[in-house]
C-alpha cells in the first residue's frame, strides 16, 4: 500500500508531465517573437519627424518596422509608412492608438510609452530596453520625475556643485515663453545667475553629456533672462514641444521655432542610458 507521501508525489509528477510541454511550448513562442528595443524607437520617434526627408535614426529602423507593422495591423496607419522611419504618419497613428487605449492629452502624443508600446506588441513582438519616466517627485524646489533627476544629480557630479532650478517639468501653462516644453516630463530651466561665460558653457556642456538636449538661452533670442534650458532626450513624458526639441538637438539646431544652428558645445550625443552604460 502506497504512503500518502508516494500518492502525492505520484500526482505531481503526472501533473508536470502534463503541464510542462504546454508552458514549454509558450516559453518557445515567446522566444520567437522579435524584440522592438524602446531606446531606438523613442530617439525616432522624437528625431524622425522633424527631418526634412525620410532618412532614418540609426540603429532603429528594425524596431520602428515592429511599431508600424503592428500599428497597420490595426488599421492605424497605411502600410505604405511601414518603413522604418517614425515620421508624423506614424507618431499620428500611435497617438490614435494611445487614444484608443483611452490616454488622453500628453499621454497621447504619439510618444511611445511603456505599457502602451508592449500592448501594441502583444503576441506580435516583445520590449527590450525599457525606458521609464518615474515617479513624480520634488528636489531643487522643482517638480520632475525620477529620471530626470537623477540625470540633474549626475550632471552636478560632474561640475561639483549644485544648480538653480528655476522651472521644472509637468508645468502646463507655466512660463508663457517655455512654449509648452515644460507641460510634461523631462524639462528644467536652470539658473546661470553668477556664472561667467565659461561656467555657463561648462554646465550646458555636462548636461548634454548625461543626455538632456541643453542650451543657453540669452535676451536676445526672446522675451527672457539669460538661463539654461533643457530636455532630458528620451523621456517618455515629454511633451510634443519638447520631443521636437530633443530631435531637432539631435539634428543640430537650437530648439527654438528659428531653428537655427545650435549654438552649444559639441559633445557626443547620448540619453541618460547610453551614458550609463559608458
């Protein structure tokens, strides 16, 4: 007569010789399944579409193509856009996705998210790269989220002092000359009161080198004092005025409605990933 012990261990294993080719076989499927890396697809989705030609962002042509594909499938844009290049046809039809899923205003403005760009995916592609915002938090008086914080505390790390934060992120209808650039996440306005000309270059310089699109805004340019202006690149929260400022960063100009060429200090371009990764 068996034990109770050799009864259950015998149900266990029928269990498992049941169950295991049916998760292995899901395992296996999802394995399967190309990968859409969220770093490449958020640098075009905000580069792309402020290009005067259809060229594409390197290395993100194969993670775009997922975004389209899957976005054509769901009748959201004409597959004659399914070209690698996260253009205004495409950045349309993801926000007509995002507003399918019921976000609304800033979350619906065509930037990928996270929980949007793997539910788009499903059964079709899996995420890699994951880039997420953060919570929403206070520090220098200012609100912002996690990451760009952290890419604030890095660039002062690097310039050993602090910095004056004199506008922060998730302000709409602030500062009338931000042109809604500070409405979502990933923007700061910094002071440069007491610093000579060099310092102030110095410090755009260490912020473009943790990834924020940065410049000098002087009188001259606007209704404004002299100050520091920046957009952390690849924020997931940002809004449309400050995803066409990071793209237009990337493309060489200074992120005013002249687009004119960036007056900055040349550094290699990075986000805040790239740098950490060194």
């Amino acid at each position: 007569m068996r034990t109770r012990a050799a009864v259950l261990t015998a149900g266990t294993a029928m269990v498992l010789s049941v169950a295991t080719p049916a998760v292995a076989e899901r395992d296996e499927a999802a394995m399967a399944l190309p990968s859409a890396n969220m770093e490449a697809v958020l640098k075009a989705a905000q580069i792309d579409p402020r290009r005067a030609d259809t060229a594409l962002t390197p290395g993100s042509k194969a993670s775009v193509s997922l975004v389209e594909e899957a976005l054509t499938a769901k009748g959201l844009l004409d597959g004659k856009y399914v070209d690698g290049h996260f253009g205004t046809a495409t950045i349309s039809g993801y926000a007509a996705y995002q507003r399918s899923l019921g976000y609304t205003g800033i979350d619906a403005s065509g930037l990928p998210g996270p929980a949007s760009l793997r539910k788009l995916g499903s059964q079709r592609y899996t995420v890699t790269n994951l880039v997420s915002a953060g919570s929403r938090i206070t520090y220098h008086g200012a609100t912002m989220n996690t990451r760009t914080k952290a890419m604030l505390v890095a660039a002062e790390g690097l310039l050993g002092r602090q910095l004056s934060v004199t506008q922060g992120s998730y302000n709409p209808g602030g500062v009338g000359g931000s042109a809604g650039t500070h409405d979502g996440g990933g923007a700061l306005d910094l002071s440069v009161r007491g610093m000579s000309t060099s310092t102030r270059t110095d410090v755009v310089r260490k912020l473009r080198n943790v990834g924020f699109a940065a410049w000098l805004r002087t009188p001259a340019q606007g209704n404004w004092a002299y100050h520091i202006h920046a957009i952390a690149v690849n924020d997931p929260d940002q809004s449309s005025a400050a995803q066409h400022q990071a793209g237009d960063y990337y493309l060489g100009y200074n992120g005013l409605a002249s687009r004119a060429r960036d007056d900055g200090p040349q550094v290699t371009k990075v986000t805040w990933e790239e740098y950490r990764r060194g």
